[in-house]
C-alpha cells in the first residue's frame, strides 16, 4: 500500500471517529475509556479527538478560553489543570464522573 493511500485510509477513519464523536454519549464513553487507560497521553488524545470533532474554535468560546489555550492545552508536553479540562469538555457536552472499583474476588473487600 502507498503512503498516499495509507494517508487516505486513515484519514477516512479519522473522519468517521469525528462523525461517532459528536454524539455526546459515544464521545463521553471515549474520554472515559482513555481515562481509564491510566495514562495522560491517551486522554490528552482522546480529548483532542472530541474537540477537533466539534470544531477548536466553537469549543474554545464555548469554554471561555481563546484557541491558543485549546492547542496549547492538548499537546502531550503541556501540564494542564483540572479546570481547564472540565471547561473544555463541559463545552463539548460532556462531565467527569467516577465509579468504583468492581474487585475481583469477594475476600478482596474486609
């Protein structure tokens, strides 16, 4: 396969995540399956993922912080706080939530 049509490919899949995305249901259980992950650059990822969905800059106002946060906020190397992510995904329609742990066995729990 050429690198056109693998960029193509992939693009085609990159576009139709974005269509699933702007679905708040579909878009929640994907930050939250990133989350779950453990690591940072995968929700960073995941994040980004539904923000470019639904547009950086309709995000951004929604959010009340400029673009230039929004970019900087989603590259891998930037600390970002609490409460710019619950900004930007509360502008995308979705909230944090926890849960708690199922264990394993039940002797686990004294």
């Amino acid at each position: 396969m050429s690198k056109k049509v693998k960029a193509a490919v992939s693009w085609d899949l990159k576009e139709k995540l974005y269509e699933d995305l702007l679905d708040p249901s579909y878009a929640a259980a994907y930050v939250n399956e990133a989350l779950l992950e453990g690591d940072e650059v995968v929700f960073k990822t995941a994040v980004a993922d539904v923000i470019h969905a639904r547009g950086v800059g309709k995000v951004a106002e929604a959010a009340g912080v400029n673009r230039v946060t929004v970019f900087k906020t989603l590259k891998p190397e930037t600390r970002t706080s609490f409460t710019t992510y619950h900004s930007l995904l509360t502008a995308c329609g979705i909230d944090f939530a926890t849960r708690p742990i199922k264990s394993r066995t039940r002797s686990a729990r004294k």
